[in-house]
C-alpha cells in the first residue's frame, strides 16, 4: 500500500456531477458579475452620480 | 404583527446563533479570521434586531445601533475576517488598524449626527432603510405623488429634498460607502475566489458548496439593499432572512471537518 499524499487525502469533487461541472462555475461567474455591479453602484452614490 | 414586521426577529435569532457558534471557534483556535467575523456577525444581528425594533416603534439609540452596525460596518467587519484568512502578511495589520481607527471615527461622526435627526418624517409603516436618508429631487423632475417635500440650502444652493431621518451631506453618510465596498470585495470577492480555487483544483466540495452559498447570502442582502433604493424595500426584510440562512449554512458547510483531512482554513489560502 502506497504513502497517502495531502492531495489524496482531501475529499474530491464527484466526477460527471452536473453541480460541479455546471452550476457552480456558472454561480461563480453570475455571482462574480452581480458583485462588479453592486460595485459600481456603491462607487456611483459615493462620487454622486447616484442621489439618495 | 406583519409577516414583515417578523422577518428581521428571525434574522436576528439566526444571527445570534451564527456569531455564539463563530466565536465559540475563536475561544478555541485562536484563529483571528473568527474574531472578525464574530465581530462583523455580531453588527450584523444587532443591526436586524434594531431593524425589527424600528419596525414597531422609534428610539433614537436603537436607530444609531441600526445606522452604525447595520448599515455600515458589519459588511466591512465580516469581510475583513476573510481577508484575514486568505493573506496573512503585515500589510493586514495595517489595514486592520484602518479598519478600526475608521470604525470609532465612523462611530464619533454618527453621534455627532444625533442630535440633527429628524425624527418628525420617521413612521413604523415602512422599513428604517427607505426613510433614512435625504434624497434630494433633481431639478425638472417631481417627488412621487403623496410624498412631503422641503426645500433646504444646501452648499450654498436651494435644493428639493424628500426628508429623511439623517440630513443631507451627513458626513457619517459619505463614510458608509467605503465601508459597504471594501466589506463587498473582501467576503463576497473572497468567497468567490475560494470557491474558484477549490473548485479548480477538485478538492474539498464541501468548501466549494459552503462558499458559493456565502457569497449568495452577502449578495442577497447587497442587492435587497440596492433595490430598496430603487423603492422596493419590502424585499429588505426577506433579504436579510436569505442572508443569515445562508451564509450561515455556507459557513457550517465549508467549516465541516472532511475525512482525514488535516485542520484547514474554511476558505482557500492565498499564501
């Protein structure tokens, strides 16, 4: 029996997992563009493009 | 009692689990990612519960916790636990000192801003985040019908105002976006990156779950608090809910320990 390694010794990401493949990258990056936005917004009312 | 008006007590009842249960693992490990959390956790529920307060009746300090904790710094606090997590060089101390030094400065301002409330426009039939500010209504258009008006000076020139509780140009007002968009960056930013690093690598799903789910919840209650500026501030309450929800099980889920694993940071590393 081989040495385990650190990698194998983490849990892995299931193979063919349509969460894993799909929903998370596309959640990342949706996520990812929602954050900019809010970004841009909270940066619009600080410099006063925005008034509330 | 509304169903809105019951929402933020739920919250805070989350949120005061999810920040005994924080900084319970920072009495143990020691770790200071958990105690900024904790603290951020903990703005974060008395900021709900003073909403939920503000909800049934008026009080002049539970508005201060509200503003100060809420609306301004939880954010800030809890991402800058991550940030704590993902780079530990000594630049962090100094914006950690940034952090706290702009906090009391924060705090000093809002209790400036006291005694100028006006508290004559406050009413517990719509949420504290849709009266709180002074909007002023751009030359040419007209305040939304029903809507009470008042012209002040402001910098030197007439304006229309829709009054709020905080005068307009409140410097504790000018503070909050800096707050809201560094907190933005580091917890939902850096949810996102660990969850990208884990799910490029294959390893620790649970991490990658518990870390999507995190950035869901602090963008859940970023947009509700967008959209109430936009005037849909009955999402406010709801918002929040999903947000202590899930970012509290996006914690749990993140921090669960895997099978052999060695004791590991929640969120990757970027040392």
């Amino acid at each position: 029996m081989g040495t385990q390694t650190p990698q194998q010794s983490k849990s892995h990401a299931p193979k063919d997992s349509i969460l894993f493949e799909k929903v998370v990258p596309v959640a990342l990056i949706v996520m990812g563009v929602l954050t900019v936005l809010l970004i841009l917004f909270a940066a619009a009312v600080l410099l006063g493009f925005i008034h509330f | 009692m509304s169903v809105n008006q019951l929402l933020p007590f739920i919250s805070t009842a989350i949120m005061l689990g999810f920040t005994v249960w924080v900084l319970q693992r920072y009495a143990v490990r020691r770790a200071p990612p958990f105690l900024f959390w904790g603290i951020g956790l903990a703005m974060f529920a008395s900021g709900s519960f003073a909403e939920a307060y503000l909800s049934l009746a008026w009080n002049q300090w539970v508005f201060f916790v509200w503003y100060l904790f809420g609306a301004a710094l939880n954010a800030a606090w809890i991402g800058h636990g991550t940030l704590n997590l993902l780079f530990r060089r000594p630049w962090v101390t100094v914006v950690t000192a940034v952090l706290v030094i702009g906090s009391l400065f924060a705090g000093y301002l809002m209790l400036k801003a006291m005694p100028t409330l006006n508290t004559s426009v406050f009413t517990t039939s719509k949420p504290v985040s849709e009266q709180y500010g002074t909007k002023v209504v751009p030359p040419g258009e007209t305040a939304p019908a029903g809507t009470q008006t008042a012209t002040v000076t402001y910098r030197g020139q007439e304006v229309t105002v829709i009054p709020g509780l905080l005068p307009l140009g409140s410097p504790v007002r000018l503070m909050t976006p800096f707050f809201n968009i560094y907190g933005l960056i580091t917890l939902v930013g850096g949810a996102i990156w660990s969850a990208y690093l884990f799910w490029r690598k294959r390893v620790l799903p649970n991490r990658v779950i518990g870390n999507v789910l995190i950035a869901a919840g602090a963008l859940s209650i970023g947009s509700a608090s967008a959209l109430t500026r936009f005037g849909y501030g009955e999402l406010l309450y709801l918002g929040e809910l999903l947000a202590a929800i899930l970012m509290f099980a996006g914690f749990r889920l993140a921090a669960r320990p895997q099978p052999q694993e060695a004791a590991q940071p929640a969120v990757a590393s970027a040392d």
